[in-house]
C-alpha cells in the first residue's frame, strides 16, 4: 500500500475515534470536530513520524520522474 493511503488511513482513524468520544460526551460537534483535527493532527505529528517521512520521499520521487513526452505533456494542460 502506498506510504500516503496510509498515512491518511491513520489520521482519518484517529479523528474518528476522538470525535465519536467526544461525541459520546455530548460535546457539540462542531467543537468536537475541532478539537478531534487538533488531536489528530498532534498525534499523527509526534508518532507517525517515520511513516510521514515515508510519504515525503514518496512525493520527492514522483517529482524526480521524467517528465514523458511532449504529448503526455500538452494533454495535462
């Protein structure tokens, strides 16, 4: 699976769980939903380190790529 299906599989995971708690809460969603991206956001920050270092080579290497034909190229336009 590519680095970034992941990484954004685990920040999605993590919002979720934390919203549907705080939701259980009975905390208002918009606040819950705030809070929950601030917690997501944090956490995906300080654990997921290597696996967000792995979706940042994965776009440095999709950048390095020939760039192709001409074609290819006027047809992306």
């Amino acid at each position: 699976m590519k680095p970034w299906v992941t990484y954004s599989l685990v920040r999605i995971g993590i919002f979720a769980a934390v919203f549907a708690i705080l939701m259980l809460a009975n905390v208002t969603w918009w606040l819950s939903a705030i809070i929950a991206a601030t917690i997501g956001l944090c956490v995906g920050y300080i654990f997921f380190g290597k696996l967000r270092n792995a979706v940042a080579l994965d776009i440095v290497q999709r950048r390095a790529r020939p760039a192709g034909d001409v074609d290819t190229a006027a047809e992306d336009v």
